[in-house]
C-alpha cells in the first residue's frame, strides 16, 4: 500500500525548509524558473526541499499565500513564510537568501 500524498499544509510544516515554486504551465518567466530550480538544487542539497504548485490546479494554495502573480517564489519553514517573491530570481540571489535564512536558525 503506498503512502497517501501529502496535503500542501503537511509539505511546508516541516522542520526542513521548503521553498515553494507557485507557477502556471502557460507562463514564460515560470519555465525559466525551471534550470534555476535544477541549480539551486544542486547547489543546496538536501538543506531545503524543493516543490512546484501549480496555481491553476491547485487554487487554493495559492490563494491561501495571496499569490496574485507568477512566479512568485516563497521559502516555509515549520509552516511560517520566511522569504517571498515575484517574479524570476537567479539561482545565486536563491542559494543566499536559502542560506541567510538558515543562518538565522539557532
């Protein structure tokens, strides 16, 4: 029997932060943000887990976060917003503000 998938609540309520990529298969700045993902990946292992939320299919994540645009990119950590923003963010300005906000774990 396979796990049952989990709910966006339970995916961001972890200890691991999880920087969330709310997108639409339609826009043009969100498949850019595709090989920046695949390099802040690479960059900051297994510090930060990674999802795309697709904004038409699933309305009401992003409508619980007020997400008005994509991309817009927001960083959770035990539930809580740490970092948000719009729009496309090159992979450097991705892996520190990862890690700033790492850092100010203590």
């Amino acid at each position: 029997m396979s796990a049952q998938p989990k709910t966006f609540s339970e995916l961001i309520s972890g200890d691991q932060p999880v920087l969330v990529d709310f997108f639409a298969t339609w826009c043009g700045p969100c498949k850019m943000m595709q090989p920046i993902l695949e390099d802040t990946a690479r960059q900051v292992g297994d510090k930060v887990k990674i999802i795309k939320v697709d904004v038409d299919r699933n309305p009401y994540a992003a409508s619980a976060y007020q997400v008005r645009g994509v991309p817009t990119l927001i960083l959770f950590q035990n539930g809580k917003p740490l970092w948000r923003q719009s729009g496309v963010v090159p992979a450097n300005q991705l892996v520190k503000v990862i890690e700033d906000n790492l850092s100010q774990k203590v």
